[in-house]
C-alpha cells in the first residue's frame, strides 16, 4: 500500500469514528434526555396506577338484655355482587342473563325494584303499586322524573324509555322487563366503577357454590361476605326492638318544600344499598348500632390490569345496646299474661266474645328501667316478613304494640292520682269524709251510681281506694275540678310521654276544653272515665311515681352502651328525674295504705300472698254491648310491691277482660317471676324449660321420621278447646288499633255479669246532663 492510499484509509477510519461519535453522542444525549430531563415523567408513566376504593360493611352491633344474653345479633351471609372495574369488556347484559339462570336455577330471587308488573300477552304492562303507599308513590313520580316522563306516564312508556335507554330492543318482552329491572335497580344503587352493585342478597350455600364454579364465565361477580340481621331470641319484645331495612327513596333523596334536593344519609356515609334501622330500638340507636365501614383498594395499572388489591382501611363493628330488659323475666311475664287471658276465657268468657288482646308493663320503681313489655298477641321476629301477611290481617293486631301505643280508659286506677290531687291541694285531710248510699244526687236530672261493694256510710280517702267508691271520687273530683286533678295526673305519668326511646302514644285526660264538656264531665273523668285515655306504659310509670312518693323518672329501655370487642361500658343510662309532687303531710302515705288494702277485696292468690302489695283495678266499659245496656268491659290493673319498700310497678290491660280483679293473679305471677329472677332460680327454671324443649322437639322429629318410614301419618291436635288463650274469638271486632272506648250508658249491674265476682269498680255514665247548682 503506498502512500497515498495509505492516508485514504487513515482519513475513512477518521470519518468512520467521527460518525460513530456522533451517533453514540445523539444515544448519550437522548439518555440524558430522557433519564434526567424528563426522567421523573416518564416513570410516572411507565407507573401509572389508579386507585379504586370500594366499602366493606361493618358488622351492626349486638343488642343484649340486662344479662347480656344476645337479643339481636349479626350472622354471616352471603351477597351476589358485581364489581364494573373486573368485568372488563364482556357484555353486562348477557352476564346478566346468565346470572339471573343461575339464581333461577336454586331458587333465589335477585334485587329488583322497578314497580312494573311481567308483560301480558298483548305485550301491555301495569303498574305494581299499591295506590296506599306514600313510598310506592313517590318512587314512581321519582321514576318518571329521573326519564323525562310525564306523571301521567303509563307503565308501557315507563318501559319503552327503559328499553331504549338500556339498549334492550333485541331481547323478548319476558327478557326486557328482567333487564330493564336489574338496570333501574343500578341507577339506584349508582352502579359505577367505583360503586359495587348488590345484586342478590343472602344466597343459599348451593348459591354461593354455583357463582364461584362459574367464575370464569362471569368475570367481576364476586361473593361477598356480609352480616345480615338475626334474633336469637326473637319472642323477645320484637314490638319494642323494631326492624332493620334498606334504605328508601324517599329517605335517600329529600325533597323539601322549596323544592331543593339533598341526600341527608349519603351526607352521613350511607350508600344506597346499606341497611339501617327503621323502626323501634334499631332506629332510635342507630349511629350506635352502626359501625365504621371499611375499605377495600384496588389497583389498576395504565393497561387496565389489576396489581394491587388490599384492605386499607379495617372495618369496626358498631356498638353493642344493653336493654334493661331481663330476657328470662320477659318470658315469663308473656307466659303469665297469656295464661291470665286463659283463666278469663275458660272461666268468666263463656259466651262469644274472649279477652283476646292485652298488654303488661314493670318497671324498676328505682330507676325507671322497664323490667319487661308484654304484648299479647305478639310475633316472632325471625318470621316477621315470611309471616307478614298472616300478621297483619290477624284480627288480634300482634304487630300493634299495645303496651306502648294503645290507648284505654283507664277506669278506677285513674283514682289515687285523684286522692293525690285531694289530698295536697288541702281539700280533703285523712278524716274527711264523703256519704256513700250508692247515688250520687248533686246534678238535678244525673245520678251516678255506686255499687256499694263492702261499704256504705261515710267513707273516708283510704277507705274509698280500698273499696273503689265511685261517690266519694265523684264528689272530691267534682270540688277539685279536672284542672286540679289533671295537673296531679300529668305529673304522674298520665296522658304525656313516659320519656321511652321509642315511639309511644301520648293518650289525654278529660279537659274543660274538650268539645263534650259540662261541669258533670268531671265526676266522669275522676272515676277515670270520660274522654281519658292512657297507654299500659302510662299507667306502671304512674304506678311507679306513686311507689316512689311523688318522684316520676323518666321511663327507659336502654341500661349502657357498651363496646363491642372489650366489653367496656361506654356510657350509661342514669336515673333521670322528670317530675316532682312534693306532697305535704303524708298524702302519699294514705294513698298507700287504702291501695294495700285492695289486695284484700279480691278474691284469688293475690289477696293471701305473704308480700304486700299495692294495687288499684279498673273496669272501664267498652262501647260494644252484648245485650241492651250491657257493655262489655277492659280489665285494668296498676301496682307496686312490695308495698312499704317498692322495687316494681305493674301496669296492665286486658280487652274485654272483665272486671279489672281478674288480673290479680296475673301481678301475682309477674311478682313471684320477679322474686325468681333476683335469687337465680328464674334462669335455672328457663334452662330446664329449653333443655325440655328441645328434648321433646327431638322426639317429635324422631316420630315423624319413623312414621315416614314406616308409611304412616303422624298428625298431632291443634285445636285449641273454646276459650283458650290460643283463639280469638269470631265476635272479636278489627281495628285498625285498639284504641280507647269511649264511656257507655249508666247501666245497673246485669245478672249475666257473674255476682259472685269481686268488684268494686263501678260503671260510669256517658252521658253529661246539666249541674243543678
């Protein structure tokens, strides 16, 4: 290679490096470019995640009784849910084809809330409302207003607008009314990706099975654990308890007056498919009974893959509600008032008409903690929306709650709130007393009776409780007049709310500005007639105010909230003072005295039990007769015992039960259950009495497994001979509730009404004729 050829190379090798370089310095620029410059950027984009977070359920705090035995509790169940973030691209409507087969298939039903009706056969469809229901109303004028209808819409434009609005053209009409279903119920439960859709609600195990071996076709439908509400004793107040619900449309979105929208629970964390308490002490506890949500992250990376999914945020169970309430001490009151109506029905109701219904309260006179709520009938609460139909046209009303919110003439116990009223105001003293010859003459063309029951002559206060003598109240409520006495009764608990943490009835007492008034209304109402009506709650907490000598306290259910993991009380229910009757002298004194000596003038257990007790019965006459001028009657009862140191007050009333004595033995049982349930032998009786249930259960089930097997029937009786606390009687009349019968005509007493029965109540007049002067 000569000279010149040699440079030729030695310049292309330069070139040739040169080149290269460059080229290695555009790459090492471009790397400075993109690792330093932007670097940061593009990290974030070779990392880019989105964060999708979903809400898991808190478990609902337990309610408990006094004991702590478990009430209400939370049971583990199973939801059919879909998640829109997994579903990915499949077509939601066929998945949901086959999930609705697969839910078909074992027998579930799925959530679907749109009140159309299947199509006829000339592909037509109705409305499935009910025109009484202020709900169903308002979620169909909803309905209409959220698609642009008119109200006057018909449900065949109600389901074209769905149809198109969910693209559902190409499906049957049996297909489209199913889809276009479940797609309202996700407008409503705002299906999204970042909202879950519950689409089926506690599954069966063979459910839950089916969805998970199906997994793979049905990409995003997830089994979710969740708690569902149970009752481990579900005979246990369920009037009282209440009941737990999905949220309504109208409590999920408020519309006021003016017209503006606002959504008070999506506000407080709730969404649209949460469960919450809608009636009694589920309701009335909520924020405590509710616990904290939880929640669930998932994360998605730029390519839509899922990388991440964790629980960030712990779910606690709400708190749990301790009641006052003694379970074992309930049961037995609901036994004893269910074998008192026995005893009245078998013994005394002969004819048609049965005492069918009746209530019982007691309350701890120290503190105001009601002991026990007897509602007779009553309902089991597990079974409450299986039997729901049965319950509700059962004539005797069990889903009422009569002890809190039926309204009775409260007949002669409505008497010693007069006594008090006589009594303090110093119109009447210990010695005063009142000439009873079985009529009262002070109205020209009136005169109220007396039945004269062990006594006649003058008649002293004590003497006038113990005998219930209608013309000594007659004449001391007609000096006193209904405003004195009335303001005695309101301080004691009548006619004015107990303070309980559920709904109740307020009732009202005989006034001046009543519509019906003239002087004589007075006489009526202080025998407890007239137009007052109390509940059964009212009259053991006026029982009760009595027992503690003027000092009302404020009528609960609830002991102490208490922490759900530790069991650390949290707070505490305290006595709480709600009124004052000072009482001079020993007015409350006297009126124990002549109500100790009641006990006395009834005949059966309660006029030898060795504890003394306090008590005034009641015989307020319904407006129903069963001949002419013959009325059938409520029997009324309020006590407290022991008497010289009370520890409970009784209020109870039994429809058409007869004389207000026939519930003697009726406090006798609540009190020797009382008894039972301070020294232990209560529970150890509750036990045996489980334990043999069960046994005799397990042989029932035994039998009829061997009666099946050898190809014979076994049938067991269930007729209830007449009379028995089990039947109510034909004669029985509906009511929407049982409310209070207004006082009947002055009749004499019949001889149909057995005159070998104690009673020393009177029966009062309706009618009010003129002030003689």
């Amino acid at each position: 290679m000569n000279q010149n050829e040699r440079k030729t190379v030695v310049r292309r090798m330069i070139l040739l490096i040169a080149a290269a370089c460059a080229v290695m310095g555009l790459f090492v620029l471009r790397l400075i470019f993109l690792q330093l410059v932007n670097g940061d950027d593009f990290k974030a984009q070779a990392t880019n995640t989105t964060d999708y977070n979903f809400t898991v359920t808190a478990a609902r705090g337990d309610i408990v009784d006094s004991s702590g035995r478990r009430i209400a509790t939370s049971t583990t169940s199973y939801n059919v849910v879909l998640n829109k973030l997994l579903m990915g691209d499949r077509d939601l409507d066929t998945m949901l084809q086959q999930i609705v087969e697969l839910l078909r298939e074992n027998g579930e039903s799925w959530n679907d809330t749109l009140l159309i009706g299947q199509p006829d056969a000339a592909g037509h469809y109705e409305f499935t409302d009910d025109d009484t229901s202020t709900s169903d109303q308002k979620q169909l004028a909803d309905m209409k207003d959220t698609l642009g209808l008119q109200q006057y819409a018909t449900a065949d434009d109600v389901m074209e607008m769905l149809v198109e609005k969910n693209n559902l053209q190409g499906f049957s009409l049996e297909w489209q009314r199913v889809l276009a279903g479940i797609h309202y119920e996700m407008d409503r439960q705002a299906f999204s990706n970042v909202n879950n859709f519950v689409m089926a609600e506690n599954v069966s195990a063979a459910t839950v099975a089916t969805i998970k071996e199906h997994s793979l076709q049905l990409p995003g439908v997830e089994i979710v654990e969740t708690s569902a509400r149970s009752y481990e004793q579900s005979d246990i107040i369920p009037a009282v308890l209440g009941r737990v619900g999905k949220i309504t449309a109208e409590k999920w979105k408020v519309t006021d007056s003016d017209g503006n929208v606002t959504y008070p629970l999506r506000d407080k964390g709730y969404n649209m498919n949460d469960i919450l308490g809608i009636s009694g002490l589920e309701s009335a506890y909520e924020d405590e009974l509710r616990g904290k949500d939880g929640v669930e992250t998932i994360t998605r990376n730029s390519d839509g893959v899922i990388v991440d999914t964790q629980l960030t945020t712990v779910p606690e169970p709400g708190h749990t509600v301790q009641l006052t309430i003694d379970s074992n001490f309930q049961r037995a009151v609901d036994k004893a008032l269910a074998e008192n109506i026995d005893m009245i029905n078998r013994v005394y109701n002969t004819g048609d008409m049965k005492a069918a219904a009746a209530a019982a309260v007691v309350i701890d006179v120290k503190d105001g903690g009601v002991l026990a709520a007897s509602n007779y009938p009553s309902f089991d609460q597990n079974l409450y929306a299986t039997n729901y139909s049965e319950y509700s046209s059962d004539p005797g009303l069990p889903l009422f709650n009569r002890a809190l919110q039926g309204l009775y003439t409260p007949g002669s116990t409505f008497k010693p709130a007069v006594a008090v009223a006589a009594l303090d105001s110093g119109l009447i003293n210990q010695y005063s007393t009142v000439f009873c010859n079985g009529v009262y003459n002070y109205f020209k063309d009136y005169h109220p009776k007396c039945t004269r029951h062990g006594h006649s002559g003058n008649i002293d206060v004590v003497t006038a409780i113990k005998w219930s003598c209608n013309i000594f109240f007659y004449d001391v409520g007609r000096r006193l007049t209904s405003d004195v006495y009335d303001a005695y009764a309101y301080k004691l608990g009548l006619g004015q709310r107990t303070g309980v943490e559920v709904s109740e009835a307020t009732g009202r007492l005989t006034t001046k500005n009543d519509s019906n008034y003239t002087a004589s209304l007075d006489v009526q109402a202080a025998i407890g007639q007239g137009n007052t009506v109390v509940t059964p709650i009212q009259l053991a907490t006026y029982a009760a105010t009595l027992a503690n000598n003027g000092v009302r306290y404020r009528t609960h259910f609830v002991k102490a909230i208490l922490d759900t993991n530790t069991g650390e009380v949290l707070s505490e229910t305290q006595p709480e003072v709600m009124d004052v009757i000072e009482g001079t002298g020993n007015t409350f004194e006297l009126v124990r005295e002549g109500m100790k000596q009641v006990p006395s003038t009834i005949s059966g257990k309660i006029s030898s039990y060795p504890i003394a007790i306090a008590c005034k019965t009641g015989t307020p006459q319904r407006s129903e007769t069963y001949a002419p001028g013959k009325h059938y009657l409520n029997a009324m009862m309020v006590a407290y015992l022991p008497a010289d140191d009370p520890e409970i007050a009784i209020g109870i009333s039994i429809e058409y039960g007869g004389y207000g004595a026939r519930a003697g033995d009726l406090v006798v049982d609540i009190a020797n259950a009382y008894f039972a349930m301070k020294d232990g032998t209560l529970e150890k009786q509750a036990e045996e009495e489980a334990a043999q249930s069960q046994a005799d259960q397990q042989a029932a089930d035994t039998q009829q497994s061997t009666g099946t097997a050898n190809g014979t029937q076994t049938t067991t009786g269930t007729a209830n001979a007449a009379g028995t606390a089990g039947t109510s009687g034909t004669a029985q009349p509906t009511q929407t509730e049982p409310a209070a019968q207004p006082a009947a005509a002055e009749t004499e007493l019949s001889a149909a009404e057995p005159d070998t029965e104690d009673n020393p109540d009177a029966i009062a007049p309706e009618t009010v004729p003129q002030e003689t002067g």
